[in-house]
C-alpha cells in the first residue's frame, strides 16, 4: 500500500514538473518576444530618414548605430532596397508577416525562424516619410526558439526532478505514515475481536464491516463451542449409557455362569439343583427384560412414524384396569378423576409407555393402603401418589436413564432406572413437559403438560 502510494506521488510530481518547465518554457518565451519587441520600438526610433541612405550602405550604418541589429530597408512596395547584413537572395519581400503589416497599418510584428539567416528571428517593420517618400524600414533580432529554451532548461529541470523525487520519497513515506495510522490501528483493533471505533468519516464504513465480520465470526464461535459441547456430552452420555447397561448385564451373567459351573461339576444334590435351575431361568428373564427396555428406549428416537388422534381417557382408563390386580395385591387403590373424551395427537404404545410406566411406578413405589388419583383434562395429565416420595436431591436425576433411588432394588420387577427416562423422551419428541413433585414419605405428583392451554 505504501509502495503504491509511493509511486503514485512520484508520478504525479514528475508529471508536475514535466508540464510545469514546458509552461515556464513558453512563457518565458513570450516574455523574451515581448522585450524584444520593445527594443526593437526603440531602436527605430533612432531612424532618421535624412541621415541614412536607402540602399545596403544607409542599413549597414543603421545597423552600426544600433550595436549590430540586423536591418533592412525597403521601398513601399515591400521590395528590398538595404540590408545590413546579407545579399538577401528575394529581393520582394512584400509577403512577409511584418512587412505586409507595416504595408497595411503602419507597423507590423513576426517572430520566425529565418530563411536567409536559419536563425529564430524577432522583426518589426515600420513604414517611414524620408523626404516624401514612404520606405519600410525592418529590425530584426536573434531570439531563442521554444525548444532552444527547453533544451537548455533541461539539466536544471533534471536536477530538480532528483530533489524531487528524493523530497518526494521522504514526504511519501512520512504522510503515509499518518494516514496508514489509524487504519492500522482499526485493522489491530479488529484482530484483537474488540469492537472498532473511528472517528474519520472515511473509515466508518470499514469499522462497521469489521464489527459485522467480528460479531459473525464471535456468533459462529460460540456456536461451535456450542456444538462441541453437544458432541462431547453426547459421547460421555453414550460411554455411561453403554457403562451401565454392561453393568445391568453383568450381574445376571455373572449369576447364570456360576449356577451353570455347579451344575457341571455334578456336586449339587437335587434340592439345589432345583433352586439352581430356577435362578438360571430367572436371570435369563431379567437379562432378555433389559434387553426388550434398553432396545423400547433407543426405538423412541428413531420413532418417525406418523401421529394420530389418540383417545387418552380411553387408554388411561384401560391401564388403570390392567394395573389394579397388582396394585390390590400391594392394598393400593386407583382413584379415577379423568375427563370424558380427552384426545391427544400421538401414538397408542407411546401413550400406553409413558401411563404404564408413570402408574406403575406410583404403585411400585406406594404404602400398603395407599392411593393412587389419576387425573386428566384437555392440558394436563397428573398421577400423584400416596407413596414413599423422592428425597429432593434425586427429584432432578429421577428422569435419568438407570436411575434407581434405591440400588439394591434395582432389576428387581423390571425395575432398571429406564421407564421415567422413557416418559422423559416421549414427552420432549411430542413437546410436551414432563415434571415431579414429592415429599418423602407423603408422595409423589407427576404432571405431563401438553401445552394445549
Ligand atoms: P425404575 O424402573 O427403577 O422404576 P424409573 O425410571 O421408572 O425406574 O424410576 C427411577 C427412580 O425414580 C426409581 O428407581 C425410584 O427410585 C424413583 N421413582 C419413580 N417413580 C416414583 C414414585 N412414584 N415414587 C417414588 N419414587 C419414584
């Protein structure tokens, strides 16, 4: 940038001084033509038609008197009678510029270049009464040409295009400096991802686009940071999701491996046989239980089937049907407070998901002669329990995926820390919001908000 400049200033003072030195030239120039012409007044002035002859002698001692000036003097005619310095070959000079003039008006003025003398020459012409008798008498003078003049100005102007040119360089690169400065300082500035000001007109423009720039640059930063972080706790979700599941397999496996050695070094009497059999054929079902939940669980996220008006009273009814033997085995009652006729878009195994699991879990984690009160209008769909409630330290990591409050129960009647983890990802792929209130040892109260109010 600054080398551009550079030359681009040298370029305009070496153009300057170009034109500059022709205009002096010719104005110079001028200036000389014009004294020459005042000289050339007052030279004839002098003539005195009494004192000098019409012929070459009378112009040779005009010419004399006048310190070498060149003269000519002829008739009126315009044909040459005298002339001061030589045989002039035409003797009809009535065609010249100055001749013809001083024919016409009295006097006449011409600058050129001389034929006989192949010299640029300044003449003046003046028509004079010598003894009645009109003659013209002519004075010429050298005068440098234009070129001439140029010619012999060209080592001072060449001296001065190398000041020039060195003045030029210096006051480049220090007015460069300044006005570099403060885009520089904006160019920093923005680097630095700050937020640019300026107080030039010229450069506002800049600083607005740099701010833009910064602030989409800042955007999309954060964005993927964003997305970083998405990935990352993606992948830690799916080490611990993988962990666990392991972990959930492992005690069955471990169990039937053991069950299944005995059996095979043949020490077992009958009687343990038996209970070896069973336990093998009960952690058989635990493991393929897991299994069918962990494989519920992934499906829902690939779920792109399309939903349909399904009829909530309906199903909520139908599970508490389902669900009351067991919960009369435990003393537990279900007390119905569902509306008539309540429809949801959805489909009816996510729907049948998420009320077996929310009612079977306020049976599963009741009091003997407890209560279980489902309720559902058009926006809403509560199940609160009578039962042993959530400590608040777990109400946040109840809807985690293998969360059980109580480990050791942990397997036991399907229970592996799924089913709410379950409810959770029908209720965010639907929209809807799921939540839970509770206090231990008085109940718990999920609602599933469908945001139809
Ligand atoms: P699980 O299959 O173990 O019941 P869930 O995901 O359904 O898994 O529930 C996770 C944990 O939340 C349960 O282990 C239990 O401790 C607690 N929980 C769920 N529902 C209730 C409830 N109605 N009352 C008390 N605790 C509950």
């Amino acid at each position: 940038m600054r080398f551009r400049i550079l030359w681009i200033s040298l370029l305009i003072t070496t153009f300057a001084i170009i034109l500059y030195s022709l205009v002096s030239t010719q104005i110079f120039y001028n200036l000389s033509v014009e004294n020459s012409e005042r000289a050339l007044i007052v030279y004839m002035n002098a003539f005195d038609g009494e004192k000098y002859t019409a012929d070459d002698e009378g112009a040779k001692a005009f010419s004399l008197s006048l310190g070498g000036a060149r003269v000519t003097i002829l008739d009126g005619e315009g044909n040459v009678l005298g002339e001061s310095e030589v045989d002039s070959i035409e003797r009809d000079h009535s065609q010249r510029e100055e001749v013809k003039e001083a024919m016409e008006s009295g006097e006449g003025f011409a600058v050129r270049s001389s034929d006989t003398l192949n010299k640029n020459m300044v003449y003046y012409c003046r028509a004079v009464d010598a003894d009645g008798e009109i003659l013209l008498v002519r004075i010429a003078q050298f005068s440098e040409s234009e070129w001439a003049m140029y010619v012999q100005s060209l080592p001072s102007v060449a001296a001065y295009m190398v000041f020039d040119v060195l003045g030029c360089l210096v006051f480049t690169y220090i007015a460069t400096y300044f006005i570099m400065r403060p885009v520089e300082g904006l160019t920093r500035e923005a680097a630095a991802g700050g937020r640019v000001q300026t107080k030039y007109t010229e450069l506002r423009s800049i600083a607005e686009i740099l701010n833009e720039r910064n602030r989409d640059i800042e955007l999309k930063v954060s964005e993927l940071e964003e997305e970083r972080r998405l990935v990352e706790r993606a992948q830690s979700s799916k080490d611990e999701f993988i962990a666990n599941i392991t972990h959930e397999m492992n005690t069955p496996l471990t169990s039937i491996k053991g069950y299944a050695e005995l059996l095979a070094s043949g020490l077992m009497d009958e009687e343990h046989k038996k209970q070896a059999y069973a336990t093998i054929v009960s952690q058989a079902d635990r493991l393929t239980n897991l299994i069918s939940c962990i494989i519920n669980y992934s499906e829902i996220d690939s779920d792109d089937l399309p939903s349909y008006e399904v009829n909530l009273t309906d199903a909520a009814r139908e599970m508490i049907a389902v669900l009351s033997p067991e919960a009369e085995k435990k003393g537990v009652k279900f007390i119905d407070e569902t509306q008539d006729g309540v429809k949801i878009m959805s489909r009816h195994e996510r729907i049948t998901q998420l009320l077996g699991n929310l009612m079977r879990n306020a049976v599963r984690y009741n009091k003997e002669g407890g209560t279980v009160t489902v309720r559902l209008d058009c926006g809403r769909l509560e199940i609160e329990d009578t039962g042993i409630g959530i400590a608040p330290e777990y109400m946040d990591k109840v809807f985690s995926r293998f969360f059980t409050v109580d480990k050791s129960h942990s397997g036991k009647n399907g229970g592996f820390g799924l089913g709410l983890a379950v409810c959770k990802k029908i209720c965010t792929r639907a929209g809807w919001r799921i939540s839970v209130q509770s206090e231990l040892g008085k109940g718990s109260k999920f609602t599933v908000d469908f945001g139809l109010r």
